[in-house]
C-alpha cells in the first residue's frame, strides 16, 4: 500500500486525493479520487468513472521459471509475481489519468478502488464499498481493471467481472465450394450460427 501510494503522489496528477485505509481486523483499501478536468476534446464533466483494482496476490505456487520476487524482463515482458495479477492497475489507471493531462484532452471524475482481498474472500471489499459508498459516488461507468490477456500483441476488453471465453467456431452447410446462381436453396452460416 505504501509503494502504491507514494507512486500516486510522485506522478503531480492534478486535482487528486488520495486515501489509504485499514479498518481493524480488515485488508487494506485505497480511494485515490481525481477532479473532473477540462480539455481540448468534449468531455461529460458531470460523469464518474469507477476503476477498480487490487493489490492481493496469488500464493506462490509451483511452476516459476524466474523469482517471483524478483522481476525479470525477458524480451520485452516483464515476469514477477502480479505482473499480470493484478500488479499493473493502479499504475495504469494513474498514468491513463495523467496522459490525459498532459495532453490537455480532459477526464471525466475518476474514483479508483485498490483492494487487498481479492484473492481470498469478498467480505471486506463489500464492506468498504459499502462504508464509503458517498465518496464513490454513482459511477457512469466501471472498469474492472483485473481481467485476462491471452496474448500480448492485442489489447483484450471483457464484459464482465469474471473473464471471458475465447473459442473457434466452424459453420459447414456445403462439402464443396457453390457457385452463385447455379447451386439453388443453400443455407446461410451467418443465420445457423446467430
């Protein structure tokens, strides 16, 4: 939590507050809340966004070919445990904040939510979104800043909270190619496969 919030307040983000929070006998919670700021582009400066992260990490496991610990960058990516898991939000919602600002293009009101129990149970992350539900506010929009990539050529957007399921799907109503005009009645794929 220290580390996140220290990298928080080295990046000079505009318009921020930043709020590390440990209730007794519960995981850590961070609020980092950032002003609506105008720019160059139109923007609804009357939205919220809500992007929520956390700071857990899976036990260790078996199957690690580089530390853990100790993260080691091997053609262009990075490998240490929470890399991927969710190591990155924070980090990247902070800097999608301040890229914004930089380039002048103004952002909505962001809230970012950092939890510490994702990996185990959802008890205290229900509770702190119920305790502080009025600095919250009424999200616009939520972005589960903890999904999967199944490369990393490609940027990967699910819809919901819990991954996404990536298969191949074949349609065959011919065996052989069919000429236009000279075949007759010939089903659709795109129907059989909506």
């Amino acid at each position: 939590m220290d580390h996140l919030v220290s990298f928080t307040r080295a990046q000079n983000v505009e318009g921020i507050t930043i709020k590390p929070i440990e209730e007794p006998g519960r995981s850590p919670f961070l609020i980092v809340d950032v002003a609506a700021k105008a720019g160059t582009t139109s923007q609804a400066q009357d939205k919220t966004v809500l992007m929520y992260g956390h700071l857990d990490k899976q036990p260790f496991g078996e199957g690690w070919n580089t530390d853990p610990c100790d993260p080691v960058i091997k053609d262009g990516i990075m490998y240490g445990r929470g890399s991927n898991d969710d190591g990155y939000s924070l980090f990247c919602a902070i800097l999608s904040i301040k890229a914004c600002q930089d380039l002048g293009t103004g952002h909505p009101r962001v809230v970012i939510t950092i939890e510490g129990s994702e990996e185990g149970e959802i008890d205290d992350l229900l509770f702190y979104m119920q305790k502080y539900k009025g600095e919250l506010g009424n999200p616009d929009l939520v972005i589960c800043l903890d999904s999967i990539a199944n490369n990393t050529s490609s940027l990967f957007i699910t819809s919901t909270l819990r991954g996404c399921l990536n298969f191949d799907l074949k349609v065959q109503t011919a065996k052989s190619n069919m000429h236009s005009g000279f075949s007759g009645p010939y089903p659709q794929p795109y129907y059989i496969m909506n």
